[in-house]
C-alpha cells in the first residue's frame, strides 16, 4: 500500500458528510468568505514528525485503501491520475471527473449580483524578489464540488464529488489553525465543476481578482488555465494533484506539488544507488517501451559524477522473461522496472527472480517499481517480499504517527466520518502555503526551495525546475519553468505491507 489505511466513505445513504455537502454547496462554493481571519506566523514552518528523519524524497499515488469494516483492501472511486511512457495524464480511473454535455455549465446571468465589497488591504512590507507584504490575502480554493449533479432533495453523494469534499474538508482543519495570527485571509470555495467554460468564467469574476493564492483545480486542462491566467500577475497557483509535465511553460506563478514521473524515475534511482550496495544495476523495460529508460541513464551520469561513464545495462523483453540467474551469480544486482500497465510482465518477472533468487540463497536482489503495482492483484506477495521490491508514491500516511492519529480524531469529530488521503492532503497544502505566503507575501514561491517540511502524506522539498530556451548558446541562459515538488515516498514491502524508507 503506499497511502494509509482509511475507510472509504458511503456512496449513497444519508452519511453526515453528505450534509456538509449540501450545506456547502447551497451557500458557500460559488462566493463563500472565511472574512479575512487572521494567521498565525509565529510559530515554525519546518517541522520533523516525530520517528521520521530529515531524508529527502516523493508522487504518485496508488488508489486502494484499507476498509476498515470489511477488513480488506479496496480500490476507491476517485478520480485518478496514470502514466503514459513519458508523462503522467490526468482523469483516469473509476467514474473520471469529466466536462461532458449532460452536465454543461450554464454561466450565470449577466444581471448576477457581484461580489460583496472586501475589507481593505494594505502594504506592511516589502520581501526580497520584489515580494509585498499585505494585512491581508485572498485565497481561492478552484474544486470539483460538481454541485450541478445534485438535485433538490439529494440523499447520496457523487463519487467524484468525494475528492473535493475531503481535500477541503481537511483544509478547513488548517484554516482552523491559521487564523490565530496577525495576518488575515479572505478564503472563497469555488466549485470548477469540472468544466472549462465554468473555470474561465471563475477567472473573470470579481472574487478572483482579489486574490492572491489559488489552489486548485483538478483536471490538467483546468490547470492550464487558471497557470496561464495567473502568469505575470501578483498570484500564485499551487496545484496539489496534476503531476503532468508541460503544464504551463516558463510560469514562475505555478507550483506544482505532485512531482513528475522524470521526478519519480530519477529519485528511484538515486535511492537504489545510494543505498542498496549493488554491484550491478540493470534497466528493465519491454519492447516498446525502451523510452523512459533514458531518465534512468541521465540520473546515472549525474550520481555517478562522471558524464562519460559507461551506461547502465538494459533488458529490453520480447515475450518471455528470461533465466535471470545469470545476472545474481556471486553479485547483487538491482532491476529498475519503470512498468505501471502490464501486471502480467510484472509478475513473471517478480516470479523469475524469486527463482533466481532462491538458487543463490541469499538476499542478492532488490527491485524497483512504479505506484500501480500497489494495486496489482496478481502478484505473489511472497515473491514481492523475497525480491525485495521497492516502489515510489506521492502518498503515505503512517496511521502510527501522532500527528496522523491526532488529525483523524479531530476529523471524526468534526465531520463524523473517517477522513481519505485527499483530506490529508488539503490539510498538508492548505497549512503550509499560508503560512508560506503570510511570512514571505505575494512571491513567497521564491523562497520554497529554503523552506523543506515533512508533513502528513508526505514532505515537501521544492526547487525550481529550470529549462534552457531553444535560442540559448550556454547553461546561464536557463529560465525556471515552474516550482516542483522533488520529494517522492520510497516504499519497501516488508512484512507484507509497504512501508516508507527514505
């Protein structure tokens, strides 16, 4: 598992989160103010979770989760995100949230009222990189509510609503933390419906130009608009799911908190090298599927320090897996297998080098995968164990951890339901980029990269992705392209269950 065990909510009944979703779909997605409650930024913003080190390492997400009613895994129904061979995509998995006919968005009146005036803001500083420091700051939360699939009378909750209601129902807990302090905000919920025509109208209201934070949305192509809207202006957009690639190019506005699958290659990588003492490190791939294998070799000339070195070894498969005994004989060697679709490839190989490694009698393998293999079903959980099977993740919550069991109760009691990974999450984003531009002002992006925290589902570790224009003749030409997370969960099954190692 890379996520922690929750129980997943009811589909339909009358669940008491249910409420809270009407409730806040009747009165408050479209406009609702938090009217500027103050901040606390007193206190520290990099804090170590008790029994965790200072590692770094983090994305991608597997989508089962543990029932705690049945006593089993299972794979919720919640909007997703897969891999094709070089990029992650978006809105993929059971019920995708999609912009479709039947529930079209029909844009408000042009008599529509608009919005209520806001208390004043003032200048109290100024930060470095050209950075004001207000009195106050507007935040927009850009959500899938999809509160147009709700009639009157609704007495169950779409399952794509889920992600929403969690994400925010978790930074509620946040904004019940930040508003102690000096600095206030005017937090408005936004509901994107999943919609493009709904986003840019979203963009084009008057709520938004007040603000100066905007988390959200969901889908890519809803994404690209609000970064696009929000280059060049004194906002920044923080988005806490896509972890796609070319996004919005050369967009200092953007911060992305799902790193990349390049990210997630290259940081496998850098762990096996790091700490598995391996005399021989072997690229996987089937045939077909030799690109993403070059992430590898790049992280391997970097690591190695050397930009001439040898490259690694790779193992391109056309049908069958081979005898991989050859390749453990006297040594320990490690097997990067960056294969997320083909369940059956995986489990063949996973069952050649248990043989291989039952021949040597010892522990002279490790192998390393994907996200998606958490939920594969067919695979030999005595075969993961024996090779030593590491995978990455963008999510992980140790239901041991104080904070985690903490912020459990206080969802419990609050909404009456155990919270998702998605609750986690907005809790984790929420608390850290207020407090982030509270302390820092209107370009708090940056000083991420000298602001590291380890959080609930995972740890931030933000730098800036640079890239070099076409038209460039050197290295110091390299503009940034956007903020990144570059902290991935390295999991290991042990004891026939993931648990995180970095």
């Amino acid at each position: 598992m890379t996520s922690v065990p929750s129980r997943r909510l009811p589909s339909s009944g009358n669940s008491p989160l249910l409420y809270c979703l009407l409730a806040l779909l009747l009165t408050t997605v479209t406009t609702s103010c938090e009217l500027f409650k103050p901040v606390d930024t007193t206190g520290p913003t990099t804090t170590t979770r008790p029994g965790r080190g200072d590692d770094d390492l983090d994305p991608v997400q597997s989508r089962r989760v543990f029932d705690e009613e049945t006593g089993t895994y299972i794979v919720i129904n919640a909007p997703t995100q897969t891999m094709d061979t070089i990029v992650w995509q978006d809105g993929q998995g059971a019920a995708p949230i999609t912009e479709d006919g039947q529930y079209a968005y029909v844009p408000p009146a042009p008599t529509a009222p608009t919005a209520p005036g806001l208390p004043p803001v003032t200048q109290t500083g100024t930060g470095r990189n050209g950075s004001r420091l207000l009195s106050g700051y507007g935040v927009d939360f850009v959500l899938p509510f999809l509160s147009d699939r709700y009639a009157e009378g609704a007495t169950a909750i779409d399952p794509n609503s889920l992600w929403a209601l969690h994400f925010y129902s978790g930074a509620e807990l946040a904004l019940d933390e930040v508003r102690e302090g000096r600095v206030a905000f005017d937090v408005r919920v936004q509901d994107s419906r999943a919609n493009a025509t709904k986003v840019k109208a979203i963009l084009n209201s008057p709520e938004y130009q007040r603000s100066q934070l905007v988390i959200g949305p969901y889908l890519k192509d809803n994404v690209t608009l609000v970064a696009d809207a929000v280059r060049g202006q004194e906002k920044v957009l923080i988005s806490p799911y896509s972890a796609s690639t070319g996004v919005s190019e050369r967009n200092t506005n953007y911060v992305q908190v799902n790193p990349t699958l390049e990210t997630h290659l290259r940081q496998l990588l850098a762990h096996a090298y790091n700490t598995q003492g391996a005399d021989r490190i072997v690229l996987v791939a089937p045939a077909g599927e030799r690109e993403r294998l070059a992430y590898f070799q790049d992280e391997y000339r970097l690591l190695s320090g050397d930009p001439d070195v040898e490259p690694l070894e790779e193992m391109i498969i056309s049908g069958e897996v081979p005898d991989l005994s050859l390749y453990l004989q006297g040594r320990r060697t490690v097997f990067m297998v960056p294969v997320y679709q083909d369940q059956v490839f995986v489990s063949n190989f996973l069952r050649q080098a248990y043989m291989a490694t039952q021949a040597e009698n010892g522990d002279n393998v490790a192998i390393y995968g994907l996200p998606q293999w958490a939920d594969f079903d067919r695979l030999n959980a005595e075969f993961v164990q024996a090779t030593n099977v590491h995978i990455s993740s963008s999510v992980f919550i140790d239901p041991l951890d104080p904070q985690v069991r903490e912020f459990r109760r206080k969802f419990y009691d609050r909404f009456a339901t155990l919270p998702r990974d998605e609750a986690y999450i907005g809790y984790d984003v929420t608390r850290y980029f207020l407090r982030m531009i509270a302390r820092y002002g209107t370009r708090f992006q940056f000083e991420l990269e000298d602001h590291p925290e380890t959080l609930m589902h995972t740890s931030f570790r933000f730098a800036p992705v640079a890239v070099i224009p076409a038209d460039a003749t050197n290295l110091e030409e390299a503009v940034i392209d956007r903020f990144e997370n570059t902290f991935v969960n390295i999991l290991r099954y042990t004891d026939y269950a993931y648990q995180r190692v970095n």
